[in-house]
C-alpha cells in the first residue's frame, strides 16, 4: 500500500522577550503605522514624547499619530541617552528591550513579529 504524505503545517510561534532584529522592527524617522503607533503610546506614557514636543516648541505636537517625525525621534533620542545606549533616534531591538524592561509597566504591547516555522508531520499508512 502507498504511503501519503501529508503536507507540511505551518504555525506562527511567538519568540517571547527575543529582542532581535527577526522579532521586532527598526523603526526610524519617516516611518508610519501601527508599530510607530506602539512606540509613541510607550513614549508618551513615560512622558519622553511630551518633554520632546516642549523642547522643540511643539507641544501640541507630541500625539500619538503613528508618524515618526523630529518629535518621536527627539524622545526616542532622550530614552536612549537616559540608559546610556548608543544614540542613534532610531528604534532598534536594544531600544525595544530598554523600553520594554524599563519604561513598560503597563506592559504595552511590542510590535512582535510572528515567525512562521515549517513543521514536517509525521508519516504513516493511510
């Protein structure tokens, strides 16, 4: 009897608290969407996005739009500077990791990226 082989499954699996370049985006000035959104909502309940927008004269300014503008970049700036990571005004994994163990406790979500992995299954007689 011929065997059948069923075909391959993928899943999504969530790499918990992997702080890398595959788990999470790099987000910088002129980006958009839902990730800046994430970021800004962090930012702007530690108040960095707030003392941005006074520092720079734009007070108003400093909203959660999901725009990465001078303002977002100001703060993320601010947030790299205060634990002394290199300040770069970009949102890289070293900067998700500080934001998250440092300036996340209400645990907002992270922009996680969901992997898909092949799992093969196992083969028998049908």
């Amino acid at each position: 009897m011929p065997k059948c082989i069923p075909p391959q499954q993928t899943s999504p699996i969530l790499i918990a608290t992997a702080y890398t370049d595959l788990t999470l985006p790099t987000l910088r000035q002129g980006d958009r969407g839902r990730d800046v959104q994430l970021l800004q909502r962090i930012l702007q309940d530690n108040g960095f996005l707030g003392a941005a927008g006074v520092r720079l004269g734009n007070p108003r300014g400093a909203i959660v739009d999901g725009i990465f503008g001078p303002i977002t970049a100001s703060a993320v700036r601010d947030l790299q500077q205060r634990y002394e990571i290199p300040v770069t005004g970009q949102v890289n994994p070293t900067t998700w990791e500080v934001l998250d163990m440092h300036e996340n406790p209400y645990r907002s979500p992270l922009p996680w990226r969901q992997q898909n992995i092949t799992q093969p299954q196992a083969t028998g007689d049908f």
